[in-house]
C-alpha cells in the first residue's frame, strides 16, 4: 500500500482536491477524465478488488452508492450518469485500490 496513489491521496501526501470527504470515502475529479464530469470515488480502505472485500465492506459498497446517488445533483449529473468499476488488468483497472468512476454531464455513448 505504500505506493498506492489513491492511499497516499487519503492521507494528504499527494495533494488532490477533494469534492466530498466522510469517514469512509472521498470524491476526486479523474486527471485523464473520459467525460465532461468524471469523478473518482473511493473508499478510504486499501484493497484491490471486490473479491477481497470482507463483510463489513460490502455495507461501506452500499452507503457509497447512495452516497452517489445524493451528490449527483451537486456534482452536475442531475441528467444521469454511468458507474464503472474496472477489475484486474483484463478490466482495464490502471490503480489496484477499488474505486468507482462515475460519469456524466453529457449524453454518454453506449
């Protein structure tokens, strides 16, 4: 965990504005945004995939989603948005620490 990017963002060594912080996650933009907003959500717990989540976390997965749901409006996706979770290398997951792309703010392609 001591090169992971996203961890080292929780921890406020790499500087990243944070749009929406509580004690189990945080919201930042995307660097390489795929979308007119592209956020990035991601829980404040190291762990690679949803297969090594543990119990309690698939509780933490299901507040973060209605946590979404809630800061769409302020984030500028009151029209709607796409959630993506990539995994593993074959699912074009780039940082091994679960996150949640979240995009929107225009009429995304199928």
């Amino acid at each position: 965990m001591n090169d992971c990017v996203f961890c080292k963002i929780r921890d406020g060594i790499i500087p990243s504005p944070k749009l929406y912080e509580d004690e189990e996650i945080f919201v930042i933009r995307d660097i390489e945004p795929k979308a007119k907003c592209h956020y990035l959500v991601i829980p404040k717990k190291h762990f690679k995939l949803l297969s090594e989540m543990e119990k309690q976390d698939e509780a933490m997965l299901g507040r973060t989603f209605a946590k979404i749901a809630s800061l769409a409006p302020t984030l500028g996706l009151e029209n709607g948005y796409r959630v993506i979770i990539n995994q593993g290398d074959d699912g074009g997951q780039t940082v091994f620490h679960l996150h949640i792309h979240v995009l929107g703010g225009e009429k995304l392609p199928l």
